[in-house]
C-alpha cells in the first residue's frame, strides 16, 4: 500500500489505538506494576523497602537511566518462582491485546535473578509458557530475547550463555541492556561473535544516552540487525545515511526517552526527524510499568506532542513487523491486516 488517506487531527489517536502493531522493545521486568511488586512480595515474603504501592510509585522520579536502572533492578527481587515469571508476562499480554499488539518480543535480564539465586530454568520455562499461552488465548505472537548487563564483564556475559544453552529453542535472540555510558558494545564482541555462531538473531542497546560511536560498534563489531533506541544517531549525519540505507529499525521508546531526560519533552523528540530522514524507526514502550504508559500511550501521546500524521502512524507499524523476527509469511499476513485496517478507517 502506497497511499495513507489523510485522517483528521482528532481521529488519529483511535486510528493509533487500533492498528494492529508489534512492540520489539519491552522490557518484561519493566511491566511489573507496583500493584504485582507488592503482591510478589507479600507472596514469596520478601522484604520491600517501601510501605506502600503509593509510596513506591513516587519514588519514580528519574533523571537519567542509571537513577531509574537502581530502582528497576530492586523491583525484580520479588521474582522468585517459575509461576512470578509466568503471572508478570500474563499481565503484559493481557494489555498489549487491549493495545492491539499482534506479535511482541520480550527483553529479559537473567542476570538480575541468578545472581540472586534464581535458575536459568525458572525465568525461561516461566516466561515461555506465558508467552505459549498469549498465542493460544489471546492471539498474540511471542518470543524472547536475553540480554546480557553491560555494566557486568564479558565473562559473566559467557556464563550466562552457558546457562541459558539447554534452552536454546525458546530464546529467539540476544540483546544488550543496563547502563550504557563507559559500557560500550565492543566490550561484548567475543560472547556476540559466539551468539552469532550459535544462531541468534542480535540487537543492542545503543545511542540511548550514549554517543554514535556505539551505534557504529553495535553494527560494525556486534553485528547487530537493530539497534534499541539508537535516538542520539541524528547527531551524526554519516550514522543517519547508513541506517537509512540498509534499512537498520531503531527501536524507539519516547516515554521513556521523556522519563530519563533524553529530552526535555515530546515535543522536542527527534522520531519525525528519523522517520523523514528515511530510517526503519519503530515505536515501543521499554519498562511500561515505570514510565507511564504502554505501547498505545506511546503512540497516542508523541502524536499529540509532535507533527506526526497517518502517513506517520502508516511508517511506523509497517516497519514493527517488517523489523521483527518472524518469519515473510506472518509479515506479510500483518501487513495484509494492516492494510486493511488504513483502507477501512473512517
Ligand atoms: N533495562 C531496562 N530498561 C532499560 C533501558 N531503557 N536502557 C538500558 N537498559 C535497560
Ligand atoms: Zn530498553
């Protein structure tokens, strides 16, 4: 489809709440709602630092990412059995289908939960068996990437890779997360040269608060096929024409951009810019529970900041599934739906 009629400024968001869309860019322990923190909690007797739903949702006041990643990671300590892993993603799903996301794939950070004891097993078994059932019950495709914490060494890296092997046919891909200034992608190039033998499919986090410079490593030494969030590239106009031209998907996710000071508010976010500048950029929600809004908000709320159109919202859910993991044929039965979704709307 070549032509997006023009839709009228107060039409919009519905049109946004219901095409149908994928979100490449989602944290699964970023879902965790301090309603399910404190009922985790009280479940597996684990001790919180906050007394009340209330008060833990004040202390999201974040100024960058490493004052939101402290609180983040203190969140996932209630996690402990295959079935918290289970129950957290549900709940995802459950709204994503409200969202009308199609196909979603899950960020995951093992890491965070064997470090405390918890196995490989139980994160991955827990969350796959959500991600079966969403496809059953609620018909929305899923699968899983495991990211490695950059703030942690190669070595780590590596053993976690180890770990995760016995259950290689339920991890589609491997990602890159946590703090990322002083944390660049090159640090990583043996374990995704060995993630890349194995057959995973690759992404990073780059270009989030961190400069261009690690956009090109994540492509050239990572070998990346997307790179998350990847915002800070407009300041470097050979990055911008490299994208473009080889089609790279940035998943961009502009609450959370707004929520960690990326930028002072939507208004001022770069995605027309990327999107004009003839980028493969997608919209996601990152760590929704925490910055306030899931995918549709993201939507609806960069649309009523900014200069963006039909033709805009058009771009953006084409490239979620031409960008995601799935296979041509489901691509393109989306992209059919979507169509069908632009011709029909009034
Ligand atoms: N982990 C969870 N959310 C993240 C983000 N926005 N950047 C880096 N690591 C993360
Ligand atoms: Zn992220």
């Amino acid at each position: 489809m070549n032509l997006v009629k023009p839709v009228a400024a107060d039409r919009l968001p519905a049109l946004l709440r219901q095409m149908p869309k994928a979100e490449l860019h989602i944290h699964i322990e970023g879902s965790l709602e301090p309603e399910l923190i404190f009922a985790l909690a009280r479940r597996n007797g684990v001790a919180l630092p906050y007394a009340s739903v209330d008060e833990l949702r004040s202390a999201y006041a974040f100024t960058n990412l490493q004052s939101f990643l402290d609180i983040y990671y203190a969140g996932a300590s209630v996690l402990i059995t295959e079935q918290d892993f289970y129950d957290m993603a549900r709940a995802y799903f459950a709204g994503a289908a409200q969202d009308n996301v199609v196909h979603a794939e899950l960020f995951f950070d093992p890491q965070t939960h064997t470090a405390r004891g918890v196995s490989m097993e139980t994160v991955v078994n827990g969350l796959h068996r959500a991600c079966v059932d969403a496809e059953a019950e609620l018909g929305v495709s899923a699968s899983l990437i495991l990211c490695f914490l950059r703030h942690l060494s190669e070595e780590d890296a590596f053993e976690t890779l180890e770990q995760a092997l016995p259950f290689r046919e339920k991890i589609i891909g491997i990602g890159l997360d946590s703090g990322e200034v002083g944390n660049p992608p090159e640090k990583f190039t043996r374990v995704f040269a060995r993630c890349r033998e194995l057959g995973f499919h690759l992404v990073a986090h780059a270009g989030e608060e961190g400069p261009p410079a690690y956009v090109w490593t994540a492509l050239d030494v990572l070998k990346v096929e997307r790179i998350d969030h990847g915002v800070q590239s407009s300041k470097d106009a050979l990055l911008m024409q490299r994208l473009a031209k080889d089609r790279i998907a940035l998943t961009v996710c502009p609450l959370s951009n707004l929520k960690l000071c990326v930028f002072p508010d939507l208004a001022s976010h770069n995605l027309r810019q990327l999107l004009d500048a003839g980028l493969a950029a997608t919209v996601n929600s990152d760590d929704p529970a925490y910055f306030g809004g899931y995918l549709n908000e993201n939507f609806t709320q960069t649309f009523a900041a900014g200069p963006l159109n039909a033709e805009h919202a058009y771009r953006l859910a084409r490239n979620s599934f031409e960008a995601s993991f799935i296979d041509d044929a489901a691509k393109a039965r989306h992209i059919g739906r979507l169509d069908e979704t632009f011709a029909t709307f009034q």
